[in-house]
C-alpha cells in the first residue's frame, strides 16, 4: 500500500487515533521488530505489518497512510471498514470495544479477528452535514424514532443511537450474509422456490413495519439481506415515514408534493407523483418490483434516465415475468403483476395476504439458499476495495449525494406501453408509424409534382 507519511509519523498517528493504546504500542513495535533507525522499516512495511498481525485492518491503515486519524474510533466503536453510503451519512463496518475479549498479555492490542456480536453497522452523520444541514439531523433523528417501533427477526435492529463529540450515530445490527442485489448480480435470477421462501419472510417483515404505522418508502435488492442460513431481513429505515404523525412542513425532510424520494427503479407511482400521500401499498409495489427482478435478473424497466423510469413506473406495462422467465409458475408471475399495479387498490391488500399466497403456491421443496459462514476477519476482508466516500470528518469533501430531487410532473397522456431495452426476441417486432409531419410533406411534394405535371403539357 502507497505511503504518504513516515514510519514515525505513522506509529504517532496510531497513538493519536485510540486504534491501539498508547501504553501498550511500544510492546507491540518491539515484538515485531520495529527499528525506527532502519531504512528498511518505512511506513508501509510498518502498516502491513500491522494488518498482517490483525492490528489495524487495510481501510485504517490506509487513512493512517494518508495522515487521517480523527473518526477512526466514534464513541465505543472502532471503524473497521466502509459498508456503503447514502443520502444521509456513511455506513461502516465497525466493532464494539465493550465486548471485546480481555488480552491475553501485557503487549497484546484488540485484534481484527472478532466474534460475530461485536461487529455492527455504524451509520454516522458527518460533523460538516451535522451543522450545515439540520435537515439531515431531523432524518437521522426521525430513522432513530421508527427504528425504536419495530421488533422483529425480519427487520434489522438498532443498537444504540447517540452523539460522540460532533459525530450523530445509529449502531445497527449487523447482518452477515449478501444483498438480493449482489446475489443476483452474481449468481444470476432466482429458482422461483428460493424466491417464494425469501419474499415470504420479506413480506413478514413489511407486515411488521405496516403493524407499526411506518412505510419503509425504499423497498429494493439492496435493502433485502440473505443471511447465511437463507433467511432474509430488512434493512435500512432511513426514508421511512409513519401514518400516525403529520409530515414535516419541510418537503426536504420526507419529501412531498415537488419533491421524489425513493429508487427509481422500484418507486410505485403514487410515490413519485407525491412522497407523502401514500400508504402501505406502496412497499407493496416496489416488493413487486422487487420479485420481478429477483424472478427475472432485470428491473422492470431497465435502461432510461431517471425521468424515463419515473414515466414508465406511473404509466406503463413491463415484460411478463413468464416471457423472460418461463420457469415462474403462473400463480408466482400472477402475484409479482398484481403487486405491480398502477392503482394501489388493485394490489393486493396486505404483506400478510401476500404472504400467504406465496406459501400456497405449490412447488418442489428446495436446498435453502446457503452462503458461506465467513469468520469476522473474512467480513472485514471483503470490504478492503471500499475507499470512496470516506473522509467523512475532514470539511472539504463533497457531500453524500441527497436522494430528494424536484419531481418532474405527471405526464396528461393516457396509459400506453413503454418498452425497455429489448430483452426477448419480441421486442424485436416493431411496428414502423409514420410520423404527422413526414405524411404533410409528402401531400405538399405530391401537389408540387402534380402543378409542375400540369405546366409541363401546357407547354407542350
């Protein structure tokens, strides 16, 4: 790893940041064989070193590298490794100190390698939003409240929330496993068993957060996580809104009338036209969108810019499932259409209704999804590529990307179909219409043809 600072400057650094106590650094140094005269020992090779022992793990010494130090340890937490980014803040693997295991030596420092029940998923607002953007101090607080409704192994739980200096934080449960988004991603659509088995605990989840008068609002791939075991929960509660509490005044909170929140390519229409005048059917909509692309490998509408998915979520037809995806049982396609459509009151009416009409649908009994149990170590291993977007505490960096954008207005045309990118040999049928202004200049080019006809036998 590249190296902007000296091997000195770094091991201060280590001392600066809590990542290793200060007593107890200079153990650790001599045990590996640290000498601060040698050329040899430069920053880098001191850094791998260190992760190498499971010291510092690769994104910590990689900001130690840089000469970055505050924010590597907020609160109780010890951030190990970027998870993702969002609207509102960062998401970071990191661990609970207070559950750590006491050391076995006097030259001992926690080390990378953890039970399970120390990890957790840090969301942090950045100090810089934190003062310049109340808004996103109403959110996060708003995430906190909803978080503290719901009680269910279907739906992620919260830790703790709290402030550490300038830093606004929820601890969230951590879950081990892969998103619906990576799994298709990689392994392509899913065996329409595992779907049903999957979809059916979603869909409990989505009943438990419906109980509690909240919306999650972002129903999507991302938000679904595959445990190891095949089980599914929810995640993130971050747009969610409640039925039983008025709206924010400010649409930029919650959104609103002007103003869409959510994925474009899941969003109910409903939801893009007005982000608060909705009900629990929305996430009814966007689970079916959702299982259209779990079912198929595809969005229902791939492809487009963001006004074009925003059209053809409120105005048009995707592909059948059963074209793309022959292997859907009809019953399953049936369901994924009907939670698809436009108006909310031809959906089904309850998560627990669609529910139980995936568990009636009769199939073969299959393996269960299984993914690999990785060790805590091999978790934080697999997020050592994630860099981007992590400088979080110093003022200069760009802010995290707000998901509330103006909306673009309902369109006065009446319902039609808007294919996607083409994705069967059917697509490929088109029907060539000619254009009005092509079948007036061909009227006007004949009557010129026929003046010029008529003065040419004249003059004949």
């Amino acid at each position: 790893m590249s190296s902007e600072v000296s091997a000195a400057r770094l091991v201060e650094l280590i001392g600066r940041s809590g990542l290793v106590p200060v007593d107890r650094l200079p153990a650790i140094l001599k045990e590996l064989g640290y000498d601060a005269s040698s050329s040899a020992w430069t920053a880098s090779v001191l850094a791998d070193q260190l992760v190498a022992r499971g010291i510092l793990t690769h994104f910590q010494a990689s900001k130690l590298l840089q000469g970055r130090w505050i924010g590597l340890i907020v609160g109780p937490y010890r951030v190990l490794a970027p998870l993702g980014r969002g609207g509102m803040g960062l998401v970071f693997l990191a661990q609970d100190q207070r559950r750590l295991v006491g050391s076995s030596g006097s030259g001992d420092a926690p080390r990378v390698s953890l039970p399970w029940e120390s990890l957790v998923a840090l969301k942090i607002l950045p100090p810089q939003l934190a003062r310049n953007e109340p808004r996103l101090r109403d959110r996060l607080e708003r995430e906190q409240r909803y978080y503290q409704r719901t009680s269910h192994p279907r739906v992620v739980r919260m830790l703790e929330a709290g402030q550490w200096q300038e830093i606004h934080y929820i601890a969230l449960e951590f879950v081990p496993g892969r998103s619906l988004q990576e799994i298709v991603g990689r392994w392509g659509r899913l065996e329409p068993q595992r779907a049903i088995a999957l979809f059916a605990d979603v869909a409990e989840g989505l009943q438990h957060l419906h109980d509690q008068r909240l919306i999650h609002r972002d129903v999507k791939p991302a938000n679904i996580m595959v445990t190891p075991q095949g089980n599914a929960k929810i995640l993130d509660l971050g747009l969610a809104m409640a039925t039983d509490e008025p709206p924010p005044l400010d649409v930029r909170i919650a959104g609103g009338k002007g103003y869409i929140l959510g994925t474009m390519d899941y969003i109910a229409p409903e939801q893009a036209r007005h982000a608060t005048a909705i009900d629990h059917r929305a996430d009814l909509y966007a689970l079916g969108c959702t299982l259209y692309f779990a079912l198929t490998g595809t969005p229902p509408f791939p492809g487009g810019s963001k006004q074009d998915k925003i059209r053809w979520q409120r105005l048009a037809e995707p592909i059948s499932v059963r074209e793309l995806n022959p292997a859907v049982p009809a019953a399953l396609a049936d369901l994924t259409h009907r939670l698809m459509a436009k108006d909310p009151r031809h959906r089904p009416g309850s998560a627990q209704q669609v529910r139980e009409e995936l568990l009636a649908i009769p199939l073969t009994p299959s393996t269960p999804i299984t993914l690999p149990a990785w060790s805590a170590q091999e978790t934080v291993d697999m997020f050592v590529g994630h860099s981007a977007g992590t400088d979080w505490w110093e003022e200069g960096n760009d802010q995290p990307a707000d998901p509330l954008t103006p909306s673009l207005g309902t369109s006065p045309s009446p319902p039609l179909i808007i294919p996607p990118v083409p994705q069967s040999a059917s697509l490929l049928r088109k029907q060539w219409i000619m254009p009005p202004w092509l079948f007036v200049l061909l009227i006007v080019a004949g009557f010129i043809h026929l003046i010029a006809l008529l003065l040419l036998v004249g003059w004949l």
